[in-house]
C-alpha cells in the first residue's frame, strides 16, 4: 500500500484550479502540481487512479 499523501484531496483541487486559473488547462500536470503541494508525482497519481478506478466501478455497478 501507498504511504498515505501529505496533502488533503481539497488542497489537490485547489492547487489544480490555482494553476489552471494562472497558467491555463495546458499547464495542469502532475509535476507541476506536485511542485506546487511539495511532493512528488507519485501521490497525484495514486490519487486520480483510486478515484477513476472507484468512479469506474460506481458506473459499471449502477449501469448493470
């Protein structure tokens, strides 16, 4: 398992709409929001994994 990420998911969405507000949609990747939250890439992507990952099981269980 992952070591738990030293940021909070609202502190993630606000750095994303932070950078997207400042530098454009073309500018949101996760280096640079890694930089902004002073970590490193990995937690940004564990993040977005779990939740498309439990988003996807959420539609397929819904949908059949």
């Amino acid at each position: 398992m992952p070591p738990k990420p030293k940021f909070t998911r609202e502190q993630l969405v606000d750095a994303a709409f932070e950078l997207v507000r400042e530098q454009g949609v073309d500018a949101l990747v996760a280096r640079e929001l890694a930089k902004r939250l002073n970590t490193t890439t990995t937690p940004i992507f564990t993040f977005f994994t779990e939740f498309v990952g439990g988003f996807l099981f959420s539609a397929k269980k819904f949908w059949l």
